[in-house]
C-alpha cells in the first residue's frame, strides 16, 4: 500500500483524502493486494518524467564541462589570429543582364558613349556607380562641357555634347558663363537632362551600381561582375567600354596602366556653393577689379596658366588675392592648406547664388585609394569654411553669403592612366 502510494505520488497522481481512523485498531495484516493493472499507469509515468529529466542533464553537460574545464595551456587551443588576407568561398552569382555594348560610367563620356551605341542599333547599357548620370557635372559640381568658348574659337555644331548643351537650354538649366559665350549648364537640372538623353536613346540605365571584377572568355572580356543593393552579379558583354575616369575597369580586366608620382600629380577640388550673394554689388567688383589669364596665377604652382600670349588679354573667373588679403588681416590663419586657396567662380543667378566655386584644392592625393579620398572629403569641406570667411571679408557682394551645398564628391583629376597603342604628347 505504502509503495502503491508513493508510486502514484511520483507520478503526479493525487490519492483521495484518507478517512479519519476508527476507534478500534485494524489488524496490521495485508489481506489483499492490488493487482498489477493499477501500477503500470502509474509507473509509465514515473518512466516519463526521468527521461526528460535525464535529456535536460545531458543537454546541459557541454555547458558543464565548459565551465569546469581547466585552463588550456596549448597555443594551439587558442582561436587563430586574424590574418593579412582572407580567401573567400567560391561560389555562382547570377547573371543579371546581357547586352551588345556596356559602358561603364556615366559622365558625359559615358553619355555620349551610350546614346552612340544605342542610335547604331546596339542593345546598349549604362552603369553608374552614382545615383545620377552627368559625371562631374552633377556630382562634382562643374558647371561645363567647354568654358574656354571665347570670341573667334572654333567648335563644331553637331555632336551629342553639343546636344546636351542645347537640350539643358531648352529645358531651362542654363546661365549665360560671364566673359564667353559657354553656357553654364545647372548640375541638378542636369540630371533631368541626362535622364531623357538615357530614355530617349533606348539605353537601359543601371545605377547605384559599382563594377568589382572583369570576366574573361576565351582571352577576351566578356562582361563584368556588379555589386549593388541586390547583391553580387555578372553582367556580360559583347563589347565593354571604360567611361570610369580612372580606368577601373581596364584596369581590372589586366590592362598595363600608370599613375604619376604624388609629387607631380593633379590636385582634387572640394567644390561648393554659396547662397546671399549681391550679384550686382560682385559684378561691379569684377569690372573694377578685372583678372586676365596673364594674370590667372601669380604664385604660379598647378593654378599657373600657359598661353601662347594671343590669349592673355582674355578675362578670367580667377580669385586669389583676396584670400592673401583675408590671411593678412588675421580673418583665417595662415596654414599651407589656405595658403592654397584660389581659384575660379562660374555661374552667378539673380537669387543670388554662385555656384561652381572651385575655390578649395588638395594637391596630391590620390583617388584611387578609399583612405585618402575619405580625409580629402572630410579636409575640403573644413577648409571651405575658411574660404568662405576669407570671402565674406575681402569680396564685394559676399557679405552675407553662406554656404549652400557641396558637390557629391571631391572634384579628381589625375589617376591612371591606361599605357595604349599611342600616348598623346605636348606636340599633339
């Protein structure tokens, strides 16, 4: 009885309430016992209940010996150091497009590229690592195709750059450049312009998209692997053409490429533009105080300006003295970064806006390498704080201005340079 209780007790089953004893003593003789049906209920359940108690100990013995474990002394226990280099796992990427012509890079040698290739018949694409087409223009800051457009110079009358101009004429996203008669093509509105160049030559646009890898077949290119929001994937190609600016993808493809030394390399620009300009109150500042490309760079260095003398009579959008004036009277300290202030100004609109301030210039770095475009992003803009100050203090019609916005990207110049058939010379 006593076992039946305890068995039935273990197994969760409770027993009826015991009635209070008699009076008169019951023989402590077990005349009968409860047959074998009533007990393997309750020992299936008893069964139960320490297997699972057994699973939660064995469950938990990793941890247990994990925590009792002594210390290892062996080196080779210990998690291996990171190393210089890691080896990713092979793997399949789709492909994602197939085309007749890829052009890679959308300024406007990738535009004309592609609206080329897509007006003689062929299933064209662009890629551009941006979320706009224009290339500098756009996002740099630069203002336009050909300002050197003086009295008496040659220029051709067809051709898609000619169109382009044209085109942000009639759409209204162009000012009349002071001393020429180039336009100044607005770096927003030449997005739009570049959008319905895209559309309307059937070219199927691809951006937010950077190329990583070239494809070779058979020992010719064959298309290119892309990443983007959607991941890793090929794009193949019939024909790849490099519109990058620093031959990234000729370079990636194998092709023999130089870079000149630091020393002798081509500066970045941080452009910007300021906002509370007295357009008319400058303008009258630029006639009585007129720059000629005789007189571009008087502290020589990148800024100096080579003419063949015929030319030096021309007017200049050039500022440098100004910001002498504003380091002499104590306005922005004189460190060797706006020691190189200087530069040129582009397009001024009647609410006071001058945009294309290529005033802000880091001599060589270079834009091939993430980590110094990163301190040059960061550098230019702290430095077109003093510019702007220096402005404010020494340029008529600047008093109130401000800062406006920047370009989406320092202004690159000079980065490789793929080795051709032909390299062109100072004679050519």
């Amino acid at each position: 009885e006593r076992a039946s209780r305890m068995i039935r007790r273990w197994s969760g089953v409770r027993d009826p309430p015991r009635k209070p004893s008699q009076q008169q003593e019951l023989p402590r003789v077990c005349v009968a016992r409860r047959p074998p049906s009533l007990w393997l209920p309750a020992l299936y359940r008893v069964a139960l209940r320490l297997a699972s108690l057994w699973r939660r100990i064995v469950s938990l013995a990793p941890v247990a010996k994990l925590l009792c474990a002594p210390a290892a002394e062996d080196e080779s226990s210990q998690p291996a150091p990171f190393q210089d280099e890691y080896v990713e796992p092979a793997r399949s990427i789709p492909v994602s497009d197939t085309c007749d012509v890829l052009v890679v890079g959308g300024g406007p040698a990738g535009l004309s590229a592609a609206v080329a290739a897509a007006r003689a018949g062929a299933s064209t694409m662009l890629i551009e690592r941006h979320g706009c087409f224009g290339g500098c223009i756009t996002t740099v800051g630069m203002e336009t195709l050909g300002w050197y457009r003086y009295e008496g110079v040659v220029e051709c009358e067809t051709g898609i750059g000619m169109e382009m101009e044209r085109m942000a004429a009639r759409m209204g996203g162009t000012v009349k450049w002071p001393f020429n008669s180039s336009e100044c093509l607005d770096a927003d509105y030449f997005k739009i312009v570049a959008d319905h160049l895209v559309s309307d030559a059937g070219v199927k646009p691809l951006l937010h998209t950077i190329v990583v890898e070239a494809i070779h077949e058979g020992g010719a290119l064959a298309g290119v692997i892309v990443e983007n929001k959607s991941g890793r994937s090929a794009v193949r190609a019939k024909r790849v053409i490099d519109c990058t600016g620093d031959a990234d993808v000729a370079y990636l493809a194998g092709a023999r490429c130089t870079k000149r030394d630091r020393r002798e390399r081509m500066g970045v620009s941080t452009v910007f533009s300021c906002s509370g300009v007295d357009k008319q109150a400058f303008i009258d500042y630029t006639e009585t105080n007129p720059a000629t490309y005789k007189t571009w760079s008087r502290r020589g260095g990148e800024w100096c300006q080579q003419t063949a003398d015929k030319e030096e009579h021309l007017r200049s959008p050039f500022l440098q003295e100004e910001f002498e004036k504003a380091i002499a009277a104590g306005v922005i300290p004189a460190t060797p970064s706006n020691m190189d202030l200087g530069g040129s100004w582009s397009a001024l609109s009647d609410a006071g806006e001058a945009t294309n301030l290529n005033l802000v210039h880091q001599p060589g770095v270079d834009g091939t390498d993430a980590a110094e475009l990163t301190r040059a992003e960061m550098e230019g803009r702290a430095q077109t704080l003093h510019a702007i100050a220096a402005l404010k203090h020494a340029v008529p019609g600047f008093e109130k201005s401000k800062l406006r916005n920047f370009g989406m990207q320092v202004g690159v110049r000079d980065t490789r340079k793929i080795v051709g058939r032909y390299d062109l010379v100072g004679e050519d």
